[in-house]
C-alpha cells in the first residue's frame, strides 16, 4: 500500500491580508516535500484551488519545483479540476513537470468541490458533467496519441496536430477523483481509471458499495482487477500521542471546516464533533503512529483492500511548521513501514 500527503497550501496570512504575496507557505511546501522524500513517503500531491485563502492556484508549477529537490517520491494533484481546464494543457505542463522529475509525475482529475474556476475561466455551472466528461475523453486522446483527432462541442476539433512534449511514463498515469457521485466511480471502473475516493465525513468503511461498484464496472468493461486500483484521501494528522494530535489539528479544523460551512450554510462544527469523526469509527486519522497504522489497515480491509492511502494535511497560519514536520516524518518513519509489512503478509 502506497502512503502520501495531500495538501491545498493554506495560506500564512490572516484573513485581512488574503491576496496578498504568501512566499513563505510556497517555501513550507518545498521543505514538506523534502522531508516527505527523505523519510520515504509515496507522493505527495496538491490540490487546485482558486481561492484566496490557498495558494495552490497553479499545482503543476508548485509541482515543477518539487520535483527539483526531490529525488524519489511521486508528485500530483488532489485534484486538476478537469472541467474548467485544457485538457492539451494540463497534459503538456504535467508532461513536462514527469521530464524535470524523471518519470514521477501523476495527475487526479475532477470536478472539484469549489466552484470559483468555472466563472473564472469562463465556464457555464450547468455544464459541469458535461464539461468533464468531453474533457477527459480528449485528455485520454491526448495521452494515448501525440497527433491527435477528435470533435467535440465546448472547443474546436482537433485534425491531427501534434502534442508535445511527451512525457518519461507511457502512458502517463491519470487517476479520477470522486466524492460520493455513483456515476463517477461507474466512468472510472468503465474506463479502466484507478480511483481516488475523497472521505471528508462519516465513516470510512459507508464508502465500500461505492468501491464495489466501481470494481463491477471496471469488471464488465473487461479491465483486469489489478488495472482497478482504488486510493484514499482523507484527513489525517499524526503527533506523538493521540491527544496531542487532537489539540494540534483542532485549531485548524475548527477555521477551515469552519469557513467552509459558513460559505455552505452547514452548522458550527464542536470540538465533540470532531474528535468523533477522530475515533475508531470515525472518518479521520487521527492520532499517534500506532493508533492511525492500525486504523488504516483496518479500514483498508474493510473497503477490500485499497492501493493507496493519502492524508489531507494542508498546515498554514494556523499550523506551525514544526508540528507539521514532525507528523511527516512520524508518517514515512512509523506508519508507512507498517503498512508495508501488513501489505506483504496479506
């Protein structure tokens, strides 16, 4: 089992100053991904935002110097929000960012959660599906040939132009990233796309008919059952004893969810709520390495075994930079090893 970080690169500043210049979370991000690298972590992946509260707007270029100070570890998005993309150049830049990195790199693309790229690149709301779904068939074009033909109706067709560069890994690995939609997972497992299923809420074993779906899918198209990986992304926080980690993460939470609900018009979130979403049956990793390894195997078995596990762990302000640190090297040091072994006795 593969084990990451997802990060959206929440910002430094306090809400007043949000906007403005943030240099020193892009730097906070360089030094998470080196540690992620040196303690042996999988990948490492950012998720598109459009938002001033993140500083994630453009991932590929984050990506691109990430991959110039790494040396092993894996680099994507969590996500590339496809629908209000090029999917040409979404392709050509994370080519380029698997040339700088050797063959690292690795895009999970949807439809987002957020909806402030849609207006902003001049794209109409109601076609969200459709948008992502003419899109990725002219990713996947794109992908499998470097002179490409193909028609569809939100951009001019393609007549055999040529796609460059091409990127190191044939074909470059695209995976589809999905909330709670069935139609998602079907298109997925179709397509013969590993899957990423985003578990922000509830518990995460309710996800397992979504995952069985998408291996039915994938069956009846006739993709081999290796082909049909599945990944999860989760929030996640480690320190050294379960509390600590409660006390670290909880400031954060409380701010962020906090932000978000009041956009959506969900209630307050209470601390009591939290830490049962952080319990053995909540949807959370939350904890020390012992606690958070265990839940994560035994969650993996739950759903029928998952490929991939990556926590959501965005820091910022409100996150100080050594706790933050401190949690990637328990998770590459700690946690992956056991993971690893629990894979291989499997």
């Amino acid at each position: 089992m593969q084990i990451g970080i997802d990060t959206f690169l929440t910002t430094n500043l306090s809400e007043a100053d949000w906007g403005k210049p943030d240099p020193s979370r892009v730097a906070e991000m360089l030094e998470e991904v080196r540690l992620a690298d040196q303690v042996g972590l999988d990948v490492y992946a950012i998720g598109e935002h459009h938002r001033p509260d993140f500083v994630a707007s453009s991932p590929t270029t984050l990506l691109a110097a990430a991959a110039a100070v790494t040396k092993n570890i894996r680099l994507g998005s969590a996500v590339s929000v496809l629908s209000s993309d090029d999917p040409i150049r979404l392709f050509q830049q994370f080519a380029t960012v698997d040339l700088i990195s050797g063959g690292r790199a690795e895009m999970v693309i949807g439809r987002g959660s957020f909806i402030e790229s849609y207006p902003l690149f001049g794209y109409d709301l109601r076609d969200y599906d459709k948008l992502f779904s003419e899109k990725l068939s002219l990713l996947l074009a794109v992908r499998e040939n470097v002179e490409v033909e193909w028609k569809g109706t939100h951009r001019p067709p393609l007549t055999g132009q040529g796609v460059y560069p091409r990127p190191v890994q044939n074909p470059l690995p695209i995976r589809i990233g999905v909330g709670g939609s069935p139609e998602s997972v079907v298109r997925a497992g179709t397509l013969g796309l590993p899957l990423v299923v985003a578990i922000i809420g509830g518990q995460i074993r309710q996800f397992r008919p979504l995952i069985d779906l998408y291996r039915e899918a994938g069956r009846r198209a006739g993709h081999a059952p290796e082909k049909l990986e599945v990944g999860v992304h989760a929030v996640g926080f480690l320190a050294d004893t379960k509390q600590q980690a409660l006390d670290d993460l909880w400031p954060y939470y409380q701010d962020h969810f906090g932000r978000i609900g009041r956009e959506r018009g969900w209630p307050p979130t209470s601390r009591a709520q939290f830490e049962a979403s952080c319990g053995p049956s909540g949807a959370y990793l939350v904890g020390d390495a012992d606690e958070v390894s265990a839940k994560i195997i035994r969650e993996a078995a739950a759903l029928g075994g998952i490929d991939r596990i990556s926590l959501v762990m965005n820091g910022g302000a409100l996150m100080p930079q050594e706790k933050m640190l401190h949690c990637i090297e328990l998770l590459g040091t700690k946690v992956a090893p056991r993971l690893r072994e629990a894979a291989k006795a499997a």
